[in-house]
C-alpha cells in the first residue's frame, strides 16, 4: 500500500477512533461500526475503513472476530517480561570466524513466504511505498539519458549523492558529495568499507552481540573478531574499546549506534562523541553500519557518529532497503578520509550500481514524500514494538527477559538459563516459523538463551500462533 | 535508440542503398538524395532516412560533407596493418598485484561523455534497447509483488535464472538454475567466483594480456597473479598452463576464451575441450569471463567451455551490461560445483541483486526480442570493426599490426617498438581523447608499445579526428 499517497485519511480515522478508546467512550468488548455503516457516516471508502481498522488492530486496539466483526480489544496485560539489563562480558579474544555455513540454510529458508518471519532481517513488506517508487523507477528507466549510464558509474549519480547529502543536514553534518559511494545496499557498503581499511588477518573490534552480516563480511575477507563488552541499551564499553585499541591495534572498528541489530540499544549522543574522539586519538577507522537510523520512535531524532567526525575517520554506511525501497538494493558509504579507497574497491568489485534505481530513488526523494513515509512507519513499528512485547511477555516462559527498543524493528530476548536458542530455531523451522537464534550473532558461539524477534510484521492471528508456539518450545 | 522497434524500417532503407551502392548503381563521390527527398520518394519519415545514413555512414559505405550532404564513400585503401601473430612470453613468476592506483583516474576520467571514448570498456550506449527496456522496468515495478523482494533475494529471481538456462540450450548446455546465481554484473560474478575457490595468498593463472579488471579483483582479495603465454588469436598455451599447474598449484586459472579482452582472439573448439579436460585432470577451478560470447560476428555461434564441463569444475560467469541493459547491472555465475559457495559469498558481499531490474530483464528475455537485437548489433559491430581497423591502418605508424578479432569491439593494436603506451594515454587524456595502454592488462607491466582501442562507438568526424591524433602522437 502506498502510505505516502493514501496515509492521511484512514489515519486520521483511525486517530479518532483511538481517541474514543482512551477517552473510554468505546469501552473494552465493544463492537465497532461495521465497515459499510463506518463508510456510510463518515463518507469515506471501504478501503479507508478497512486500513484504519487494520492499523488499530496492529495496534492492539481492537480485535477481529470471525464473522462477526471489530470489536475493542481488552488494554494489553502486564508483561511478566523484564528488560534485559547486564553488559555482555566477552573474554576479548581475537577469534577467526565461521558463521556462514550455521547459518547460510537458516536464511535462506526464511526467505519463503510460507514461513512465519519472526527471524527475518526486514520488516513487512507492505509497509514500503512500493507503487510510488515504482512510478518513478518506471519514468526514470523510460527516460533514462543513454549516456547516463557510462556517466552515473561509481561513485554513483551525482543526484541521488545530493540528495543523500541533503539528509545528512537533518542531522547537522554536512555531508560531502565526494566522500559518497552510491552502493549495492549497505551491505556491500559495509565490505568496501572493511577491504579499504583492513588487510586479510586484521582484527577488527565488533559489538557483543553483533549483527550476524558483520560477521560473514569478516569471514570472507579472512578478518579476525575481537568481541566488546556491550551494554544491551547505551552501545560498548569504551574503556574496554580503549583497552583493545591499545592492545591489539585492530584494523577498524565496527559498530552499531542506533537500534543496535540485534540488541536494539543506542549510545546517547555524549557517548557518541566521546566513541568518535577515541578512534581519532587512535586513528582507527570507525565503521558505523548505521541502517536504521531513520526508524526512531521518539520525537527526537538521533544524533549521528558522523556529527562529531572531523578527521574523517568514520565510515558511515546506510541504505534505503528497511526505511524506503526493499530489494531495489540501494546503499552508500559516506567514507570519510578513506573515499578515495571506497571507490576503488567498488570499481574493483562490482563496478557501479544499478543506474535507473538510482535515479528513480533520487527523483523520489526530491518529491519529499520520504519523510511523510517515515513517520507513519515510525508510528506503525512503534505499535508493534509494545503489542508483540506483551504478547511475548504473556506466552514466553518466566524468568524471560524482552528489551525495549527505542527504534527499528527487532526484539532481543532472552530466554531463561539452559535454553538453547540454535536447537529452539531448528525446531520452528521445521514448523514453518523462523527466528534468529543468539549465537549467531557471536563469533564465540554465545548467548545461547538469547533469540532475536522481528516485529516488523503485523501480529496478525499467524504471527500470535507461531509465537505462542515459540514460546511453548522455549518453556519446554 | 531503440533496435527492437524501429529496426527494420531504416534497416531496410539501409540495405538497399547498400545494395545500389554494390551494384554499382551509386558510384564513389556520387550524392546521396536529401533527406527530404529521400522521405518523399521513399514515404518514410525524416527520422528513418537520418537512422539509415546514419548506418551506413557507420559502416563506412557513405560520407558526410559538411553543408553538403552524403556521398558514396571511396571503397576503404588497403590497410597498412599488419596482424598480430606471436604468442606473448612471460616469464611465469606468481606477482603480487597493483594496478589500481595507475588505472583508477584515467578509468574515472573515461567516463566523462566529452572524453573521445577509445579507451572505454563499453559500446555506444546508443547502441541498445534502452526504451524498450525501461518499459520493461517500468511495468516490472509497478506491478511488484511486495513478497518477491524478500523471495527473489539470493540466488536471484527464479524467472531470470530459468531465462538464462535457456540461453545455455543455444549452446548445448544444460543449466541447471540452482547452479546460477544473479549478481551485480559480470564482475561481481568473478569477484565471488574468485573468493569461493582462492585463499588470499593464493596464485592464480591469468591470460597475458589479461582484462585490468581481473587484475582489480586479484589485487583487492590479495591474490597473486601467474601470466601465462597466450597466442593472439587462440588463446593460453595449455602446455605452458599445464606446466604451471603443476609447478605453482594455483588455487584457479581465469580465462576468457570468447573475443578475450583485450586481445579479441578465441580458442576454437576443440582447445577449449582440450583446456576442460586439462583443470578436471589438476581439479583446478576454471573462471570464466564470458561476457562478450553474444558478440561474435560469423555465423557459427562460439562454442562455451561450459559444453565441455563434467564435473562443475568451470565457474561461468557472464551479464547483460555488453550486450542488452548497460548500466543495469545484471550478471550471473553459473558456477557448478562452486554454486553454494558462490551464493554464500554473495550473501555476504551484498546480499541481493536489485529485484525489479532482475524482473524487468527476465520479462524482456521472455518476450523474444532479444536474438533481434542482438543481430543487429553484431552486424553493426563487425562493420565498425572493419572501418576502424582500416582508419588505424591509414593513420597510425608505419609498423602498428592491428588485431582482427571475430566478435567484441575492442582493437589490440602494437605500435612500433619504442613507443611508449603508457605516455600516450596520458597525452592523449589531456587532450580529451581515451586509449587503454597496454601495461594495464598485465601485473608484470608488459605490452608497452600496445594499446586496446573501443570500436564500438560509431566512426564519426570526432571519432576520426581523435584516431588521427593518436596516431600522431604515436608516430611522433
């Protein structure tokens, strides 16, 4: 569905209806308007009723009943569920990685749609724009200037650069267009970013846990892990950074500021400082994955490592694929002092990236529907965020602990001592449901009591059932 | 322009002023109708009758006065140029790689349109079905099913690895779709390819000369580069690669048996069977760069190492950035028994290729309009190559031998002993005009006196204007 263009009327709808609710004239038990009488009063279409209902119900707001219509949900239980809130405590060894072959079939099943994807890496994707950006894939491929296509190769199109750099403004950083590499998704972004700056054998430092991803990039260049104590809400321990930058001179350093994947944390922006002055003091390249710095659910944006870099040190990575355009794989490394580099190493190993994408991405931007976009997804996740923690805390065992993210779209949670998350995600597998299990996210094999839950979805009938299922077989 | 569609009506015009021109109807120094009488006599539009001189002027057949119209050309003068013949003699050292700080800015500043583009490693942009493909894009995105951008993740759209299977079946290949993996361009495809079969530290045999890129992609896994003798015409020597073989143990041998780059030559048949049976003896992996295979110019379809490949051990990689979508970025690896590793290497190198485009190249293959183009293009490449082979013959050196490749569009010309290539690429830039010099193409820095020259932008006045100066400087 395309929230930019149909957004404000079934919003606003269902805005009302929520606002009945809170003021208690719809009371718990209650039955809604039907949609033809809904439709009928407040002279709207079918459609707007049905998407404003959908989205209370994402909400937890009302309920459907079979047949019989929508009714207001009861207000959500006490969730049994802590939040997990001890720094993880790894022994700092630099560890050669084998991840990719543990995980390589559980990815891959999770790709198919018949799977419920409680460990898939994305949200819905109905929740993206896809007809609008479409639109304007379609116009800028059926005018796409021939010539464009030799002149639009690495660094990328200077448009889509200028857009991106217009986004940094939002944060205060002022972004140089040439320091930009337009790239497949921020994943390769985060490779090119790895080989300019590190040679096979490195050390590079990484979070505990850590995005699985960082972890097969280290492995295919031949990198070594060295694993930092990480608090689960404000990010690692910089004294122990300091620590290991001293001891093992690592090639870079690899983080996660904003809703850390998979903890779901963030540094608080004095942090952030004080994280990028360490690796100038250092000189160490600061690789910060930063892909879901957009989907932040407090009125205050977040503040970006790259606002406190002035030597150039941080290689900032991002991408349009969780906040604009799944699968059309559009990223960019902001590079820093090592754009140069970049550059060479995507020529090197892919080229350019796809020219009419870009150019559809960057005309889309300028329309400035991405920020109307944003805040109804912001809104959509941050829902979610509360239904699937109560729902979680209601089905999982005692004793589990469920973080409470302020962005993005993942859930880290861990399970009571002696579970073992890697045999619990075989067995949901084998029952159509995928989820993201601890040691994945750990060179050392750790967090073995730990899951990670994607509640980008909608906690639609399918998903409560897979997770009560979950939840059965943690408890059992 | 777009071939596809309005092929044939100028097409026509073309070949049967062509035809007049054979009989001798049309004379040497005779003028052409006017446009405008060309359209009334011929009821066709002025677009057509510019399209078929256009043509014909590509091909050589007729000429351009300024002010005055079109002319038949005089049949071309003999060309002075003589073939290459002796097989390159490296000396079979395994080299550690750096190529990319020579190359990376005259690469850079090929790209620019107002750069004559000799050196480029592309054909005229306007040289395919750009619109015709957009409106391919275009319905391929704004029908998107929302689920195919988590379902066509890696390996890539079913659709499109079943198109390309059968492409395969013209070459007695049966593919199997879960061997193919879709990437990002031909080069990604070699980038993994290489990366699943070599340790960094490991050799690898390439062709000498050898395509710059390949050296790229040694230089950024840390591989090291053994060049083995290769004829000019028929490619790598095999008792010299099977001496290799056993001596050094490579961990793969790269090759381009189809119109290889930059030499244009290609193995015939039975050497390629010959160059199969020798890597399944050693159980070395073989890495294909197939990307120019639909270029070829004679009638008989090239053969495809992977005819010839029994047991997986040839990793096939190819794209349509050459011959149909430049700029879109859509290759494969048909990588056999190397496909898992592939797959997990692209996983983590970038995760997926650009899901519309793949559906919007998989829906134009479907539709049939392929083979058409692509005869088209051959026809007009194999006359450019004779136009610019005999220009070179005319206005280069006393000496230069020139290639006469049966496909592709690139010239590997030798100039003179003495000349410098790498002097004369730099002077010819700051002139505007780009030449590729020979010591790009091999680690040992060989082939200074050679250049590869593009012939696949049309021999218009700029064009020859630019081949004219470069064969001053050269002689100068």
């Amino acid at each position: 569905m395309d929230l930019g263009m149909a957004a404000k009327r079934y919003e606003t709808l269902a805005d009302d209806i929520a606002a009945s609710i809170a003021r208690g004239t719809l009371k718990p038990g209650d039955r809604l308007p039907s949609v033809r009488q809904a439709r009928a009063s407040r002279n709207v279409s079918a459609a707007t009723v049905f998407e404003a209902y959908y989205l209370l119900e994402s909400r937890g707001l009302i309920q459907s009943r079979p047949r019989s219509g929508y009714y207001v949900a009861a207000p959500p239980t006490k969730a049994r569920a802590a939040v997990p809130t001890a720094p993880s405590q790894p022994d700092g060894q630099a560890r050669e990685v084998k991840i990719t072959d543990l995980i390589f079939d559980m990815l891959q099943a999770a790709t198919r749609r018949e799977v419920v994807p409680l460990g898939s890496a994305f949200p819905s994707p109905l929740f993206f724009p896809l007809p609008r950006l479409g639109r304007a894939l379609a116009a800028s491929a059926t005018h796409l200037d021939p010539w464009s296509t030799v002149e639009h190769l690495t660094p990328g199109s200077l448009e889509l650069r200028r857009q991106i750099a217009q986004r940094y403004l939002l944060d205060g950083v002022r972004a140089d267009v040439d320091e930009i590499v337009v790239t497949n998704g921020a994943m390769e972004a985060l490779n090119l970013c790895l080989a300019a700056t590190c040679k096979p054998g490195s050390a590079v430092v990484v979070e505990s846990p850590c995005f699985y991803a960082c972890l097969q990039a280290l492995e295919r260049q031949g990198l070594r892990a060295i694993e930092v104590a990480t608090d689960p809400r404000t990010g690692v321990d910089l004294e122990a950074l300091d620590t290991i930058l001293v001891r093992d001179r690592p090639g870079a350093v690899w983080v996660m500021t904003n809703f850390q994947n998979p903890l779901g944390g963030s540094m608080p922006a004095e942090k952030k400082q004080a994280l990028v002055d360490l690796v100038h003091r250092h000189r160490v390249p600061l690789i910060e994955d930063d892909v879901y710095h957009e989907l932040y659910f407090d009125p205050q944006r977040p503040a970006s490592t790259k606002a406190f870099d002035r030597d150039g040190w941080v290689l900032h990575c991002s991408s349009f694929s969780k906040t604009l355009a799944p699968g059309y794989r559009i990223g960019w490394a902001n590079a820093g002092r090592f754009a140069r580099e970049v550059a060479q190493q995507k020529l090197g190993a892919s080229l350019a990236t796809s020219i009419p994408v870009q150019l559809a991405l960057a005309s889309y931007l300028e329309r400035g529907s991405y920020d109307r976009h944003l805040r109804g997804l912001r809104a959509r996740l941050r829902t979610q965020r509360d239904v699937y923690a109560a729902f979680i805390g209601d089905v999982f065992p005692a004793g589990t602990r469920v973080a409470h993210p302020d962005g993005g779209y993942f859930l880290w949670v861990e399970l009571p001592e002696g579970c073992d998350a890697l045999a619990l995600a075989q067995r949901a597998l084998a029952e159509g449901i995928s989820v993201s299990p601890g040691p994945i996210f750990s060179p050392a094999g750790a967090f073995r009591n730990c899951v990670r839950i994607n509640f980008g979805h909608p906690l639609d009938a399918r998903v409560e059932a897979a997770l009560t299922r979950v939840g059965e077989m943690a408890g059992g």
